[in-house]
C-alpha cells in the first residue's frame, strides 16, 4: 500500500498496487497493525496515500490533525470544500439526522428550497435539477440523458479524463483504464494544453474535437456528445485563456451532440470566478454534473439540464435514486451554498489562488517549474526540463511536503503536475508556507 | 405527480408520470403550493406518492409525522431499517461528522472495524468488501467483477427485477425499461412464483436459468452470471421454500457464470432468519451487494467478495469511491449493526413477521387475497380472483390504508402485491393495526 506520491485515483492505484508487496516495511506498529488489517479487509481495494499511511485523528478548516500528533495542512482534498467540518454543515447535518431522513417521494421544505437555491445559479435554459449520491451517478446518468437526446451513443473526451466509476462512466475515463483502452464509442483528444496547440489553443483544440468527431462518424458511430472537467484536473489543469473552451463546444452542436460540463473538480466556487467554471469560458452546457464539494463530505451530488432533455429520458426510463435528495443531503448541501457565500469563498478562492499563483510564477524561473496554471485555488505546478516531464519531482516533493507538515498530490498524463486544491478557506498564510517549504526543497534554502 | 397506489420505483413512475396533467386538483393550498414548485425544479424527476402527497415533519421507530398533523405507521420505508431516527445511529452520525469526514485512502479506525464486523456475518470465502454509496453502484460494480472473473457479457435475471439506476445496472433491471426492452446480453426468467413453476419450484426455476443461459450462448453471447434480488421482491416476494434457490445457482455455475446476490432488499435482517437472504437458500454467492438498510438513511452500501475475483478486477481497473468508506458512511454503518443486535431485530423481524403471516393468512379466506408470501418483516400479498391479477384492489388498499393512517406500498408484474416492509422495530400491536385496517377495508368490518 506504501507509493511515493499521490496522483488522481486511476494513476495512483497502479503505483499503489504495484508497491504492495514492500508494505509493513519501517512503519510504526500500530500503523503497520492497521494497514495490515485493511489489507485483509479490503483486499486489491485498499489504496493508501503515502510511504507511511497517515490516520487521522480530526480535522478543522484547513488542518488535519493525525495520529502521529502533527498537525498538517490540508492542499489536496476539494470535499470539505468549505473547510474541514464547517460548523454551519455540521450543524445542519445533526439537526436534520435527528428529525427524519426519508426518500424524496414525499414532500420536503428543506430539499424545495435548496433545489431554488442552486438552480437560481446556473443560466436560464438549466432549469431542472436531478439529485443523485455521487459525481459517479451524475455523469452516469448525463451519459444516458445525452444518449436519449442526442440518438447517438458515441463520447469525445481527454485523453487522461477522469469522470467516475461506474461501468459507463470508465469508459469515459482513459484514466481508469491499467490495461486496455476505452471502447470504440469513445474517442479521446489530447487536453487544452498550449505546449501541444500553440497559441490557437483555442481552435486547436476545437479542431481536434471536430476531427474526434468525424473520425467516430466514418467509424459507424454516431455522435452523442463532448463531455469535460471545465478545469481539466486529472489532464493536468487548463484553465487559460477563459473562452477558449467555446469553439469546442459549438463543434459538438454542429455535429448533434451534447456538451456535458463535469463540474465535480471545479465547481462551487474553486475557480475563483463564479460558481461553475464553465462560465469562466462563456458557455453554456446542455448538462452539468455536480460532486465532491456539494455536501462538504455527506454523499450529495446531481446534474442540471434543460426540462425537454429530461423528459426525453423520463418517457423511456425510470429513474429513482433512494438516498438522493434526502433531506440530510439537501440540509448538508444547502449549508456548503450558504457557508459559500457567508464565508466569502469565491473571493478568498481569487485573493488566495491569485497570491499563491503569482508566488509561485516568482519561484519558476530558479526551479524545475516549466508551468503554473490553473484559476482560484484550482493550480497546477508542472515539472519538466530538457529529458521531459518530471514526475520524479513532483513526487519527491509531495513525500517532502508531508515531512514539512502539507498535503498534497499531482495529476497530469505524466504524474508530473503538482495539484493544489484545499479546502476554499485557507488563507494567505498558508499559502506562504507551501510557497516556502516548495522553495526549501527544490532550491534549497 | 398525484398517483393511486406505490409500486416499486419503476412501474411507480410510469403511472405518477401519467398523473402529472391532473396535479393539484384538491390539494390543500400548501401541499399544492410545494407540489407546483417541486415540479418546476425537478421537472419529470419528480415523481410522488399518494394522490394527496405526504410532507414529513419527522419522524422515530415505525412512526412517522407528517404535515396534515398525523402520525403514520410506517409499513412501506426498509431504508430507515432499525427505525426512523434511532438514537444510536443519530449519535454516530452527530459525533463523527463533527470530528472529521475525508476520503479513505487515510487510515481510520472506524472504518476498519466496521468492515472486520460487516465480513465476520458472511462465510468465509467472502473475505474482502468494497465500500460504495448506493445499492446501484454496488451492482455496477458487481457487474464488472463477474465479468471480469467469468470472460463473458451476458446475465439472467427475472422479469421484473429492479437491481438500481445505473446504465449498467438499468439494462438488468426490465422493469425500468416505460418502453423497448432491455439488450440482447440481459435475459429474463420468470420469477420463482409456485404458480408458473407448480411443486417443483426448485428444479423448474433452475430450468428457466439454465434454458435462458443455453439460449444466450446459442446466440453467441457468453456468459457473466446469474443476478437475483435473493427475495425477488420487485417480483412480488418469493421466499419459499428455502433452499429452492439452490439449483438455479448450480445451473449459472455449471454454465461458467457468477451468482450475485443482491441483498439491498432482504440483507441486514429483514428475513429473520440470520443477516442475510442468500443463507435461508443454503447458497454462498461469489459477490453480495447491499444498500438501502446499511445505514439506516446514510448513504452507504457495498459489496463482498472473494479476493481473487476483486484482485483480477483490480489489476485491469482502477477503482476509487469518492465518498464511500468514508467515517462517517462507516460509524452510521456499525450503529445499524449494533442496533441490529442490541435491539434483537432479527428475532423481532421472525416473531412481528410471523404473527403478520399468520394474521394474513387467516385473512385470505374471506378476501380477494391470492396468496401471502414472504419472510419475516417482508411479506407479499398478492390480490387476484378469476379476472386475473387485480391491480386496482392493491390500489385502493394502499390509499385506504393512507387513510387509516398506515403507509404501504405494492410490488410485481402486474402490481397487484402489497408490498410489507417496516422498520425493523415494529411490533406485533402495529401488525395487528395493519390487519385489522385491511379486514376493515376489505371486508367490510
């Protein structure tokens, strides 16, 4: 279970797996009694972070406190997206678990009002809201919406996407894939990345889908629709120039397909500009997929889309999901949007990200930094030099910055990109101290 | 979105879908108020119960308190499965979610003890479990493994099962199919009902398998595995004799396929007899799944396995369940099983069941009841006379019963089977309530 450093779930599960077989080695007893156990129990599913497993004792805003007494800083998980056990959700949450938690196939104030709520966020045509449990369920469920709508069954995606896993949405996912590749209805472009498009990414990249397309229409398949994370995370994070996801987007209309926006990474707020990052590109999505952030922890996710794109589906299918729009999930998620925008998240996610991001452009020139990308606390740190990408850095700085008391994991095709994602409140102190400690251990002093 | 009668998820939408044009006629205002909004956020999703939908104000054991100032005896809700709102698994859930709630590649001891509790109820071989959100992703998941471990596509289920929401898993469940059917890789039986099969139930039922496996591989498709709900209750509820599912799972082996049994129905004590439906029928499956009671509300579900099958899955795919396993998801999770133990539900679920059979039963002489099925807190009661199956007695009884202050819903082909499953906790004066209502409605007195 020991790796050397984190990488997005698909990437990370080949290295995990792979360095099982040293596991127990110099790790503290009562750690190397629990990996154990966990190994027994959940067998080849138990993939841990780190060469020595962290456990964790509690966790507030920003911090993790674990069981070897540190207390460590929190730049990798998005979920608690509004702080680690934010008062406000875990407020709501003991309130409503106490009162009742039923399906949604009775009437509810609570769920009513949070559907308002979030629905008065997104742009008109994007009117109706499906609640499911997971980012998983959600693109599942887009799939099959777009599917319905569109006739054609066929997915262009990037080409280190991850979108969930369930058995539809792995096969939108190349990332999840150890051997083999997606099916034929799934054809894969490389991501936004201006070192592959040059400076027309935006038509490049565009060109690229275009070609997807009609490569999968020569094939016999017909076209169902363009489905992307809007800040491309597991690729790597591209974010700039805002818009350049637009032409894109009208190639996939103009062919009859659907754009599905994946908002489970950037959503909420991440972005620094809005809630949704397909508004940073000027888009507007037949379908959006909501996850991670949305509960802040309590398993709550959906998709938004137009009324006439669900009823399509409605007259085909039945679609029911037990757990989704309890009223705990409504009580957790209602908390994350207000907690949001109480708290000031979006514009501490623009000042945060914005300082961090200026800081660590300064640090580039004197470092194997090639790249520093991305928008609001949604970065990447790209490592490469003249012999490529560098994941070897990346991941002797993640394993560093555990030592110096910081979380954090990379992405990208290569493992080479440094992910920096915490939770919406950390501050700008806190970003000095990953700007110092990167600066410690990459140029030493 | 008014409806006469509840049917399990599927059948249910395509009859509340139909009574959509006629909302709100005799709504009290407030009802007919949140009925309109719901249906402009959820649109087609929105699917409700009763004619007169319920709002919940809370609830606790079998009872629940609605808006119109009543309390309900709950006999249709198995999700809240050691009762609405029990205390021990409200305090789980307060304390953890206060403490910390993050993804579970960090060590936790609550989880970790809640799997080693969950595994030691399964037989041996079944040693390793995966933890998902929702019954859906559990068989999405089941799905893959078996395909993984037997090389083929192609599953047998029966006519109206209901297995979840996923693409996946939709395309095994017939009856979420309003129009088309499902794929040439998904062959439907006839479920185990003695009167399609007569005495012979065992071998006839292993025969439909084994003819539907040969007729599938005539048409060059191989075969994955046989997937039954282990009480067939979308079906109509099937439960005797024991054992009788033995030689159908012997068929699917021989053929070279997997038994999956899904225990999102009858697992987690509802039979009465041991934690789960698979052992009243002598079998060990190669993959159990379970949802709904797990957490009593919380979302969390899950599989287990053997390990060799999760290992070959494993090293093709990457899996990673954002939410699931989650401390949280596990502390709700060991409160069910506490709770199950602590309060004798099992035992409970034998002695309320069986004195409910017996009371139905003895009923049945006088009434248009067909049949009385089932085990433990889940019974079957099928309505039928020489028209055939007679759907619109179920109907009426289920809203006669609204009226009398009970909440019931119906199951099978043709709708016709009051469906019965309370919480756990139900006692025999609320069976005698529910028996004494129907005698009432059905008879007359």
């Amino acid at each position: 279970m020991t790796m050397s450093h984190e990488i997005d779930p698909p990437a990370l599960e080949i290295l995990a797996l792979n360095a099982f077989s040293g596991a127990g080695e110099g790790l503290p007893p009562d750690i190397a009694a629990l990996v154990a156990r966990r190994r027994r129990s959940f067998g080849a599913g138990s993939v841990l972070f780190y060469d020595v497993p962290l456990k964790i004792e509690r966790a507030e805003g920003a911090v993790i406190h674990a069981s070897d007494g540190r207390a460590y800083l929190d730049f990798y998980n998005n979920v608690p997206s509004v702080g680690h056990c934010h008062p406000k959700v875990v407020a709501a949450v003991r309130e409503q678990v106490g009162r009742f938690n039923t399906h949604s196939r009775y009437l509810c104030d609570i769920t009513q009002d949070y559907a308002e709520k979030l629905l008065a966020t997104f742009p008109a045509p994007l009117s109706n809201l499906v609640m499911t449990c997971t980012g998983s369920e959600s693109n599942d469920l887009a799939l099959r919406i777009a599917r319905s709508a569109s006739g054609g069954i066929g997915f262009v995606v990037t080409r280190t996407a991850y979108h969930g896993n369930t058995a539809a949405v792995t096969e939108v996912s190349p990332s999840s894939y150890k051997r083999g590749a997606p099916p034929a209805h799934v054809r894969v472009v490389d991501p936004p990345d201006p070192a592959i498009y040059g400076n027309n990414l935006a038509q490049g990249f565009a060109d690229a889908v275009a070609g997807a397309i009609a490569q999968m229409q020569a094939d016999g398949i017909a076209f169902a629709g363009l489905l992307v994370d809007t800040i491309f995370s597991s690729d790597g994070v591209f974010a700039d120039p805002p818009g350049f996801l637009a032409p894109a987007v009208e190639a996939a209309r103009r062919a009859g397909g659907l754009f599905i926006a994946d908002e489970v990474q950037p959503g909420f707020g991440r972005t620094g500009a809005g809630l949704w990052g397909f508004s940073r590109h000027g888009v507007v999505p037949d379908i959006v997929t909501m996850g991670k952030p949305m509960g802040n922890g309590y398993p709550v996710a959906g998709l938004v889309t137009r009324p006439e794109l669900l009823d399509g589906f409605c007259a085909a299918f039945g679609y029911f999901n037990t757990f989704a729009a309890s009223p705990v999930a409504a009580a957790a998620a209602r908390a994350v949007l207000e907690a949001i925008e109480e708290d000031g998240l979006i514009a501490n996610a623009a000042r945060v990200g914005g300082h961090l991001k200026a800081r660590l452009t300064h640090l580039a020139g004197r470092t194997p930094i090639s790249a520093v990308r991305g928008a609001g606390l949604y970065l990447g740190v790209a490592f490469a030099d003249e012999t490529g990408p560098r994941a070897d850095i990346a991941s002797a700085l993640i394993n560093g910055l555990r030592e110096e008391g910081i979380l954090i994991g990379a992405a990208g095709q290569y493992g080479n990109v440094l992910k920096i994602r915490p939770p919406l409140c950390v501050t700008a102190e806190h970003a000095d101290r990953l700007v110092d400690a990167m600066e410690r251990l990459l140029v030493g002093r």
